[in-house]
C-alpha cells in the first residue's frame, strides 16, 4: 500500500536526522524517555510484521533503520538506567 510506503519514508528521514543528531553528541540521548522509547520500538516491531503479513516488502525494507535506531536506543537507555542504580548504591 502506497500510504503504508509513505509514512515509512517520512519515519525513515526524521530517523536519519535523529542519528545523525546522536553521533553528533550521544548526551542527546539524556532526553529520550525510556517508557516512549520501549513503546515505539515495541510498536515499531508490531508495524514491521504488519508489513511482512500484507507483503509490503519495500514498506518492511523501509521499517528497517527505524526499528533498529529505537532498538538502539531503548537498549542504551536499558543500560544506562542498570549502570546509573548500580553506581548509586
């Protein structure tokens, strides 16, 4: 579906600003929410299967780099929230 395409394409531009914006400065991360972060990459994988079961396979190729980049940073913040409780004991 072409709608489906350009959502995804516009995701995917927003994304690449969003990385380029952390390899710039990681500290930028200190902002992000670890609950939104957990729901969008939980919903992005929901959308992802979504595409795979309509066989929107260009929309799914799409997905990809989104996915990964809230995957990303759900695991950093994972991690840091881990270090920064272990360090406070």
């Amino acid at each position: 579906m072409i709608e489906f395409s350009i959502a995804n394409s516009i995701f995917f531009i927003g994304t690449l600003f969003l990385i380029k914006n952390v390899l710039e400065n990681k500290d930028n991360l200190n902002g992000f929410s670890l609950n939104g972060s957990i729901l969008t990459a939980t919903g992005m994988v929901f959308m992802s299967v979504g595409f795979l079961r309509i066989n929107d396979i260009i929309t799914f190729l799409i997905s990809i780099p989104t996915l990964l980049f809230w995957a990303v940073v759900t695991f950093y913040l994972i991690r840091r929230k881990n270090e920064n409780s272990t360090n406070s004991k």
